[in-house]
C-alpha cells in the first residue's frame, strides 16, 4: 500500500522541471525508498496541481537517469536515491572558494599516479601544454589562458591513466574553465611568477617520477588559489 506523502504545489515557471525536482525530493530524503512503488500517475498529478502528460514526462526523464524504473502492468519503483547527473550540476553551481577546493581534493590523485604511470610521450605533451600555457597575458586574452590552464591539468589527468578520474574531469572542465576565468579577471597577478613557477614544480615532480612531491606541488597551487580566492568578496 502506497503511503500518505505531501508533496509542494509545482511552480508554473517549468512545470516538467519542478515535478522532477519534487519526486526527486521524495526519493532523496528516503520518503520512498529504494525498491518502493510511487503513487500512480493520476494521484501525483492531482497532488501536484499538473497534467498527466506533466508527470508521464518527469518520470520518463527519472527513469532514463535510473532514479525511477517503470515496469509495464505493475507501476513505477524507486531503483535509486541518487541521480548521478543532478549532483555534478549542483557541483557546477558551487561558489569559486568550494569549486577549487574541490579541485585542489580531485587533482591531487590523478598527479600522484601521471608521476607513477606517465610515458615518456606524455611527458612531452605536458611540456608542450606547460610551455603553451605559459604567462597569463593581458585581461583581453583571458579566456583562452583559462582554456590552455585546464588543458595542461586535464593532461595530467589523462597520463594518470585511470578512466573514471578522466571522465570526472572531463565533465567539471567547462566549470573549471569558468572559475578560472572569473578568477582570473579579480586577481591579475593570478598566472604569473610564482603561480607559473608552481605548475612547473608540478610538472618536474611528473617527469622524475616522484608521486609524493607531485601530490604535494598540486597541494601547495590550490592552496596559494584557495588563500586569494577566500580573500575576494563574492566568494
């Protein structure tokens, strides 16, 4: 027997967006556990104040994410309480201070094992990107210094040669790029000196092999990004 459940009226701005966010809000929270039957589709629209078709479509998008599971003749379960999907978009939205910490957490690893496991060939490419990177130029070349920083991290990333770090990295690449540039446009002494001579400490710590000081090279730049970062008002 399906329980009593309240759910929040749908807000008209996106009818489809906001009955996901409410069934999703239920499935999170544990109000319908994994393995349960959600209420049928007429009751939810009725609940919600929508059409049918409304919540046809909200549960299609949720099943195409394996939250929910229509099973024909039988009703719609809860497969999971996580849709992997809507956390990295929240991840996206994150603030510029919790954006390179998380950073400075998820690239720590993929330097230790490019120090472990990198070919000579990729050691080439990482000084190809380093040497491309270069500088940060005037403010009106931002964007593109922005791109050719991630574009040596993300080589890094590769020469790890672990598939799921890529692939996590690949997604969080257009928010890296962003913060970047944001960041990049408060603080104009970011890219310079200093910040360059870090990269390349990053990148000889690779290059001789030696995973520890590679983790710790990566641990001292996000810390240097993390202090200004922290320093800015709108963090």
């Amino acid at each position: 027997m399906v329980k009593e459940f309240a759910l929040p009226q749908a807000s008209r701005r996106s009818l489809v967006s906001s009955v996901i966010e409410a069934i999703r809000a239920q499935v999170e929270t544990g109000a319908w556990p994994i393995g349960e039957r959600i209420p049928k589709e007429a009751e939810l629209a009725e609940k919600l104040q929508v059409s049918r078709n409304t919540v046809r479509e909200a549960v299609s998008v949720l099943s195409h994410a394996n939250v929910l599971e229509v099973r024909q003749g039988d009703g719609t379960y809860v497969r999971s309480n996580i849709d992997p999907a809507e956390i990295m978009r929240r991840v996206s939205r994150a603030g510029s201070l919790a954006h390179f910490e998380i950073r400075a957490i998820l690239e720590q690893g993929p330097a230790r094992l490019a120090a472990m496991r990198r070919t000579e060939a990729e050691v080439k490419e990482l000084t190809r990107l380093f040497e491309e990177r270069g500088d940060a130029p005037a403010k009106e070349d931002l964007a593109t210094f922005a791109e050719r920083d991630i574009a040596f991290h993300f080589g890094i990333v590769r020469a790890s040669h672990n598939e799921a770090l890529e692939e996590l990295f690949r997604y969080f690449a257009a928010s890296a790029i962003a913060n970047t540039h944001a960041l990049l446009n408060e603080l104009e002494h970011l890219g310079q000196g200093a910040d360059k001579a870090m990269h390349e400490a990053i990148l000889r710590a690779i290059e001789a092999g030696l995973p520890d000081q590679a983790a710790e090279a990566v641990q001292t730049l996000m810390k240097s990004i993390t202090t200004s970062v922290a320093e800015l008002p709108n963090r």
